[in-house]
C-alpha cells in the first residue's frame, strides 16, 4: 500500500482573515504549541526566532503580519515602518522581503479606508499561489526523479517549511506514493537539526519509509552507492542559478558531483532572486554562536567557545543537476534557463 502523504501536510501556519496561528517549530517533535501574532513585530520576532521557518513560510508569515499592522495603522509612516521591520527578520531568504514588498505595494495602491482589504487580499493570494506552487514543484519532480528509490535530503522542506506539502520534501513524499519502495535519507542538518525534529516528524506522519543520519555521513552513502538522488530546498537562488540554502548544502553537491548522482533543488520561483546575479552577492545569515555551543538544551564545549554560525552556504549553478520550480524546470540551472522561469510566457 502506497503511503498516505496527505497525513504530512500538517500546516505550519492558520489564517482566520483577522489573526494568524503559528505552529511553534522551536518546540517540535516533542511539543506541539500554536501562538497567534497580531501584527507586523510578534510576527517578525517570531520569524527571527524559528518559530516559523522554510524560505516560502516565512514570506507568507511575513504578508500576513503586514496585513494584520496595515489593519490597526494604515498610514503611509506606519506602513513603512512596519514592512521594513519585517524584512529585516532574516536576510537570506527573498521570499520575505518579496511578499512584504507585494503587500506594501497592493496597500499604498489604494486610499487609506481600503488599504487593509487590499493587504488582506494580496497575503491571501501569496498564500494560496505557494500551496498551488507546492503541487506542481512534487509532480515536476517526481517524474523528474522517476525511479529514484533511495532519496537523500537536508534541512526540512515539507508543509513546515513551505506552502501545500513542501518543495523538496514533496517531491519526495510524491515518489513514495507512487512506489512504496523509496526510502528517504534525512540529514539531520546541525546546529538546529530540522532534519532531525521536522522532517523525520513530517515522514513519520506520511508513512513514509525513512532513515536519519549525521550530516558527515552523506558523502561516505553516496560514494558506496547507497543514494540514488540528492534533492533540498533553496532560500535564494541568483540570477545564474547559484543556490544559498542550509548550511552543509555545498557539501553534498560536491559529494553528489564525486558519486555521479543527480543533485535537485526545489522551490517555487518566488525563491529566484533576479536582482541578485550571482551567488557571491548573497547575504549569508550569522546566527548566535550559543546555537553551536548547545544541543537539545544541552553544552557541548566549554561555554566561552569561539564560534561560526552562518546559517546558510552556497551552491555554485554547475553543481545543480536541475532546478524544479512551479513554472518548469531549469536543467541545467543557466542565466537563460532560469530568467526563462519568470517569463509567464515561457511557463509550462
């Protein structure tokens, strides 16, 4: 019996068209905790602190917390201000600064007395283009990856990290509901370990068949030939087809590269970053070095540890096997290819 990978699909955020309803990611596998933001500065504190994660979830997080501020205080000042709090909650992913930019936008459009409706309107439609979006990243990807029975990935990049059932991670939960043989291989991505709380709890959800291993084991599995396919998510992918995601990223590119085996990126073309040319001009989030230091709440290391934490590294373009997104597929990842992916007219 083929897995049921609806039963994945828990959603990582609610909207009632007055407040929004966060899962808290900090808490999980262990507790499963909603809080409601009201406005633009729960929202990006919530952002800031992981409470709502995955390149596309926080953008939408993101228009949904403008278009709660712009209902209490829709003045141009305050509008500002608000959106410009809430890009700054993180830097890498675009999507968030994107869909605060398409909402501020729709809002100064109109008269003060209809700004809020037209916020409300464009989160939604940020919304819903991303669940859509989800769905044809799995479908795209997994006749993609037709065959493909052992599945390697990083991070999470399920219904917790993105719109629908995920970019990556749908791609994979898609496979297995057409052969239940496919196995997926979750790295368990440190400092955080999102793979190791959120997808294995999103797998384990679904059904599906599925193994959790240290990061420095990926390389050693697709050299012995225990890896079929490599696929992750993105935060920011330059106009060139460079890819900023989860740190250890560019490890397993490499790696895939060495074993002969396709590396995948997933994502909606809201992650495409046109303004930005190439992977070099990504700003790579640092985050607290305690994020290191600790493990489950645990000290690792002597408290006064020197540390780097970059949150997210880079894939150069000719690494990438292909680059799955909602309008097409770019393979391989070229200037051309992926400027042909935001050409409504080149959609397919």
């Amino acid at each position: 019996m083929a897995p049921d990978t609806t039963a994945a699909a828990a959603p990582a955020l609610t909207w009632d068209g007055r407040v929004l309803r966060l899962l808290d990611q900090t808490l999980l596998p262990a507790e499963e905790t909603w809080i409601s933001v009201t406005g633009a500065a729960d929202t990006a504190d919530a952002i800031a602190r992981l409470v709502i994660r995955g390149a596309p979830n926080i953008g939408i997080a993101a228009a949904y917390g403008l278009a709660m501020e712009i209902a209490r205080t829709p003045g141009d000042e305050e509008l500002r201000a608000a959106a410009r709090r809430l890009r700054e909650a993180r830097p890498t992913a675009v999507n968030l600064a994107w869909a605060v930019d398409r909402v501020q936008a729709a809002a100064l459009a109109q008269p003060h007395g209809g700004r809020a409706a037209a916020a409300r309107a464009e989160a939604e439609a940020i919304h819903a283009a991303e669940d859509a979006a989800s769905l044809a990243i799995a479908l795209a990807g997994a006749e993609l990856l037709a065959g493909a029975r052992r599945i390697l990935t990083h991070c999470n990049t399920g219904a917790l990290a993105c719109g629908g059932t995920g970019s990556a991670l749908a791609v994979a939960l898609e496979l297995a509901s057409r052969d239940g043989g496919v196995r997926v291989l979750a790295c368990e991505t440190r400092p955080l370990l999102q793979g190791a709380r959120l997808t294995v709890w999103e797998l384990r959800r679904a059904g599906v068949t599925h193994e959790l291993l240290v990061d420095g084991a990926a390389a050693g599995l697709m050299r012995r030939g225990e890896v079929d396919a490599v696929i992750v998510g993105c935060d920011r992918v330059a106009a060139n087809g460079d890819t900023a995601n989860k740190v250890g990223t560019y490890a397993h590119a490499l790696a895939a590269r060495a074993a002969g085996i396709p590396f995948i990126v997933a994502g909606p073309t809201s992650t495409i970053d046109p303004a930005t040319a190439t992977g070099d001009e990504i700003v790579i989030e640092e985050r607290a070095a305690d994020e290191v230091r600790h493990a489950g709440g645990a000290l690792l290391t002597p408290q006064d540890t020197p540390c780097r934490n970059p949150a997210f590294d880079v894939t150069p373009a000719e690494l990438v096997t292909a680059l799955v997104t909602e309008r097409g597929i770019a393979s391989p990842p070229t200037t051309a290819s992926v400027a042909a992916l935001l050409d409504p007219a080149a959609a397919r």
